[in-house]
C-alpha cells in the first residue's frame, strides 16, 4: 500500500500532478564537507552561497578517531551558520555501527530544526527506512521539531539493488536515493578500485579485429543500476542522484558520468571536491538552446494536446511533457 507523500517533501522534476504544487528546491549537487576539520568548516558560510546543498559527512572517509568530533563540528557548522534557502543535509553512519544511534539522538535535538535531510548509507531494505522513519518520529517529537526531516537512501549494496523498489515506497519521508559506486562495487566483486565513472576494461564487445567504427568503446558500468533506481524514484515522486565521482584529476569524465545521469533523469550528483561544484552546476542545469525549443513546443500547444511539426519534428502530447520538465528546471535555476 503507498503511503500519502509527506507535504513538506521536494517536489521530483516531473512528479504526478498532485506533488506540481509543493515548493520545489534546486539540488544539483550534495557538496560534501568534513566536519570535522576546522579550516573546513571556517569556510562553509561562503561555501552555503555557492552550493545547492551543504553535507556534513559523518561516515566513510572520516577517521574512526576522529567520528565525535565529525558530529560535534556539524552541529557547530548547523548551528553557527545562516544557510539560507541552501539544504542542510549529513550523512550519518550505517545502522550497525557503534556511532549511529549518538548521531541522531544528538543532530536532532541540537540542530533538528534546521535539518533538511538525513543521508542513511548501506540501505538494504525497506526495514532500514522504517526504523530510522520511527526513530526520527520519537526524536522530533521529543525535541518539537517543526518539520519533517527527510531520509535520503544510498543504493550501494547487491541486497540494497535487489530492494530498490520498496525503499523508494518504504516511507512519506523519503526525499531520494544516491548511486554509491564505491561500495556497491565492493558488494558485486567488481574488479575495480576506481569511485564511480569509467572503466577502460569494460567495452562493448565488437567484432574481431574491429577498427575505426568497429573499433569496442568503453560501456557504461553504471548504467543498469542507475536506470534501475531513476525508475524505482520516479514511480513513488523521489528524486534520484548519482553519487560520487573520485578522480579529481579528470574533470571530463566527471562530466560525462554526471551528463549521462542528467540525461537519465537525476536531478543531482555528489561533489567531493570544489572544483566539481561548477561542473555539477553545469551540467544540471539544462541547456539553453534546449531550453528554448521546449519552450516552442508549450507555446505551439497551448492546452498540452494534438500533433505539430516544428523544424521537421513531430510533437505531440508526450513530447509536451517532456518539454515541461526542461522549461520548469530552467525557471527553478533561473528563480
Ligand atoms: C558512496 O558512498 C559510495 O560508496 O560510492
Ligand atoms: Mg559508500
């Protein structure tokens, strides 16, 4: 049975009408700090101007020593800066391990009120969803939090691709899902150290002693799982994003994983690096000259219906609604 969606949720680009109405956020990027660098967080106030979303990162990648005071300088970052219309979101550890349950009880009653959304990594199934759902019902009640925080869920396990369906449907609370390349490859035994992106092994097969056009070209190692979860998004009005992205030093295929996750219907990446966040802007934003021929279509349709040529394109009902969703991205990025 679906839930009815919680109202303060975001509303998903090209959402089922009921959810056009809710206010809308521009998310096109999850910028990662670690909070528990003090250089780092001196810099947030500046950085909340530039970025759609500022993440506190309590998990992988802080150092098992220095995990209290991750949380402690999150709740010092929440609590000492003004970040506007910016999301203010952290991704707590995993639900076994030894950190998790001071990492709520302690963000929701210091700063839950200025909390947006918890990103809960190594999602396996609904019931994980379900006991941070209960959780956080207790911990807002307790501490009178105003709104509804929201629970994001990383897709990073085998057991967490099989389930994608019903952690997308498991809550009115959930907001979307992340790709996490890095650790589902660890779960499948993919034959790789890289975090997200590419493969130069991994190719099209093509015929033997192929050139030039037959030549193999490198396959997408993405691609399933990331249309399996755009799908499992959009059927229940969540937004989904492809995660992290490692390799600083190669700002293409960067972009090229983020403009193939663009295409397929995400609303956002992870940037890990500054230099990333111009790239996510870039790329979710949608393209101007695209922008202008959906908009030729909704005015040459007016009430959304029927069938017309435009420079030797045929459009019609579907290609009306495609065109809407370009034309309302573009007036969020321009608001
Ligand atoms: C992100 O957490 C990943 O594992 O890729
Ligand atoms: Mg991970």
């Amino acid at each position: 049975m679906k839930l009815p969606r919680n109202v303060y949720k975001p509303l998903a680009i090209g959402a089922p009408e009921p959810y056009r109405e809710l206010p809308v956020r521009l998310e096109r990027m999850i910028h990662f700090v670690p909070p528990h660098l003090e250089k780092v967080r001196a810099k947030v106030p500046e950085l909340a101007r530039s970025v759609d979303i500022v993440l506190g990162n309590l998990e992988d990648a802080i150092p098992l020593d220095a995990k209290e005071a991750a949380r402690a300088g999150f709740i010092a970052m929440v609590r000492e800066t003004d970040f506007g219309t910016t999301g203010v979101w952290t991704r707590v550890n995993a639900l076994n391990s030894p950190w998790i349950l001071d990492d709520l009880t302690q963000i929701v009653a210091e700063v839950g009120n200025k909390l947006d959304v918890i990103m809960l990594p190594k999602v396996e199934g609904a019931w994980d969803i379900h006991y941070l759902d209960q959780l956080l019902a207790q911990l807002e009640a307790r501490h009178r939090v105003a709104k509804p925080i929201l629970i994001h869920a990383i897709l990073e396990t085998a057991e967490g691709v099989k389930n994608v369906e019903e952690i997308a449907a498991a809550s009115p609370r959930m907001h979307g899902m992340s790709l996490g390349p890095a650790d589902l490859a660890a779960s499948r035994a993919m034959k790789t150290t890289r975090v997200g992106g590419g493969h130069p092994e991994y190719k099209v097969v093509a015929d033997a002693g192929g050139e030039g056009p037959r030549a193999a070209y490198q396959q997408d190692l993405w691609h399933y799982t990331l249309a399996k979860m755009v799908d499992a998004c959009a059927a229940n009005g969540l937004k989904p994003f492809y995660g992290p992205f490692g390799d600083f030093s190669d700002p293409l295929a960067c972009e090229t994983q983020f403009r193939n996750a663009f295409l397929m219907g995400c609303a956002g990446a992870w940037t890990l690096h500054p230099s990333q966040i111009d790239i996510a802007k870039r790329v979710f934003s949608p393209d101007p000259d695209e922008v202008a021929f959906a908009a030729r279509i909704l005015a040459a349709m007016p009430d959304g219906s029927g069938a017309v040529m435009i420079d030797g394109k045929m459009q019609d009902d579907a290609t009306w609604k495609q065109a809407k969703v370009l034309v309302d991205l573009a007036r969020i990025v321009a608001a």
